[in-house]
C-alpha cells in the first residue's frame, strides 16, 4: 500500500520494502513496521480470494526452479538459472 512492497511466498513467509526509500529492495521491514505489515498481508489475502482459480500450471518440473527464483527474490539474491535466460 503506498511506496509499500510484500513479497509472499507459500510455506516461507514474506518480507516488505519501502520502494520510495529503498528502491533496491535491501531493507526488509518486517521487524520495524509489523503492524503495517500485517495489514497489507490481511488486504493482500482478501484481494486472493476474489481471483478466479489459474487454468494451468507450471507443473511438477518448474516448481522447483520458480520456488528458487522466488526464494532469491525474497532475500533480494540473484538466481542461480539466471544465465538460462539472457546475460551471465
């Protein structure tokens, strides 16, 4: 909400930057603001509920590859596949 930025993965938890003051998502928030937290989490679920059901999948195959570009996303890494799609 705002200059506000959550990141949420399954299973692993989320984290949240302040894109106005911290563009390069270095910074997690999750200690300093929880209650902000908290309540773009809350938003964030009830905006989910209202989305149709996706009509496909990546499938059995991908899912480990998008969990780990996910994980890298969250802890503000570089995926390890990154060369598989553009420059080293």
């Amino acid at each position: 909400m705002g200059n506000k930025k959550l990141i949420a993965l399954k299973d692993f938890g989320s984290v949240m930057y302040d894109l106005k003051n911290d563009l390069g998502e270095t910074f997690d928030l999750t200690r300093v603001l929880p209650t902000e937290k908290s309540q773009i989490e809350q938003e964030y679920l009830k905006w989910e509920t209202e989305l149709m059901k996706p009509l496909w999948d990546e499938g059995p195959i991908w899912m480990p590859i998008t969990r780990h570009i996910h994980k890298s996303l969250m802890s503000n890494g570089e995926p390890e596949y990154k060369h598989l799609w553009g420059k080293k």
